[in-house]
C-alpha cells in the first residue's frame, strides 16, 4: 500500500510539474493541482465474516446509521460465559457480606469476594461491548466511497470494510515554486477552476509546506532541476463541486484567469 502511494505520489508530481512548467512560461498565472480527500475507514476490531451490508457505494448516510454487521457467534459465548461468571461471583459476595454481618466471616473473605465480583462485572462490560461493535455504525456523517468486502467474505481484525468522505474531508493540493511562496499565506482563500466546475468556488489554505521538494528532473531542463517547489493544501468551499483525483488551477489573489 505504501509503495502504491508513493508511485500515485510521483505520478501526480510529474503531471503538475507538467501543468506548471506549462504555467510559469506562459501569461496564464495560475497554479495546476488536484483534487484529494481523507477517507474514514470502518474496520472491525476482530476477525469475522461480514454477514450484512446496509449499505452501497454512493450513499449518503448519517453519524450513527448502521452499515454492516460480522459474525458474532464468539463473542455471544463470550458474553454468555462472562454472564455466567458474574451470577457466580454475585453469590460468593452475597454469601462472604451475610457472614461478615454475623462475624462468621473474615473481612479479607469479603474483600476477596467484593473483588471478584467487580472484575466479573467489568468482564461482561467488555463482552457487551465486543458484540455491539460486530455491528459497525458510522462514525461520521458522509458518503460512502468504497466496500472492500462483501456479505460472505471474511475480513481479518483492523481491515477496512468501508471507506466513507466526509465533505469537510475534501482538499485541494497544488506546488508552488520557491520564489512564489511568499506570496501565498495559511488561511488566505484561493480560486478553484476546473472543467464544469461552478466558477465560484474557493478553498481556504491549511497547510504550507515547511521542506521544499525538487521538481522531478524527468520534465525539467538542467538549468531548472534546481528549482524548488513547495505543497500547498486547501479546504474547498464547495467540496460537492468536485471529485477525487480531479485536475485544477488554482488562482491566488491577484492572479486571474
């Protein structure tokens, strides 16, 4: 996974350095970027087989709407030991406090019992818990982007079963070459144009690079390898507007189109 990252990376790097080499020699002032967005994976915390979907890719659901469920036959026993456990342990307490009143009783007996009997009860709050969580609910509201195991398949601990983006999630990410960076400020709203696009949206700047990046040599001359470019992030004000991975120009104040 981490190597296909690297190489979106690289690719996305050498089509923006295209679009900017492109950019800086002609009248045209805007910067090329593109479109990318956070994801929230919804994974279960162990292994099961995925026996209900509630929902498809595209929809739209709310904080709290149920969206799968895994087997829970284990962690039903579970439960139902940790259940059997605690009835036992409530009677040893019961019998250690009746004899402690009497002074039939040690008060380390009773201390022993009244221990037993809270770690009974804290390990059938841990049972309840698992087998609630075999039934995965959204943590977020948002849209449902992708399902990467289907009713029947089993998936192992931590691995994604749904990916959901929510709108706050999207972000617009563009380079800018060294000698431009001055030029562009965290919270300062930029323009966003692309093909079809509504021609009034902007995105506000979250995040300004610290260390420069070369622009891949592959593309540029000798006299520009040296040049250095900087990654820029940006919240879109109209996050509907636009889609993953989709190309644009960004235009900052002063510079249009």
């Amino acid at each position: 996974m981490i190597a296909s990252r690297n190489v979106a990376r690289t690719v996305a790097l050498l089509l923006v350095a295209a679009s900017l080499a492109g950019c800086w020699d002609s009248k045209n002032p805007g910067y090329q970027g593109w479109v990318e967005a956070d994801m929230i994976f919804v994974s279960p915390d162990e292994q099961g087989r995925v026996v209900k979907l509630n929902v498809r890719e595209g929809d739209h659901v709310e904080a709290g709407a149920a969206l799968y469920a895994v087997d829970d036959d284990l962690q039903q026993a579970d439960l139902n030991q940790s259940n059997a456990t605690l009835a036992n342990a409530k009677q040893a307490y019961e019998r250690a406090a009746a004899l402690s009143k009497t002074g039939s009783g040690t008060q380390a007996n009773y201390d022993s019992a009244l221990a037993n009997l809270r770690v009974a009860e804290a390990r059938v709050n841990t049972s309840q818990t698992k087998l609630e969580r075999r039934r995965m609910k959204a943590p977020i509201a948002g849209t449902i982007q992708q399902i990467y195991f289907r009713e029947g398949e089993t998936v192992a601990a931590q691995r994604p079963v749904i990916s959901i983006l929510p709108p706050g999630n999207m972000k617009v990410r563009f380079f800018v070459p060294e000698p431009e960076l001055p030029k562009i400020k965290v919270g300062e709203d930029v323009r966003v144009t692309c093909d079809g696009c509504p021609g009034d949206i902007t995105a506000k700047v979250y995040f300004i690079a610290t260390m420069a990046e070369y622009t891949p040599p592959v593309i540029y001359s000798l006299d520009e390898r040296s040049k250095l470019v900087y990654l820029i992030q940006a919240r879109p004000n109209k996050p509907d507007s636009l889609r993953v991975g989709q190309p644009v120009s960004i235009f900052t104040n002063g510079k249009t189109p």
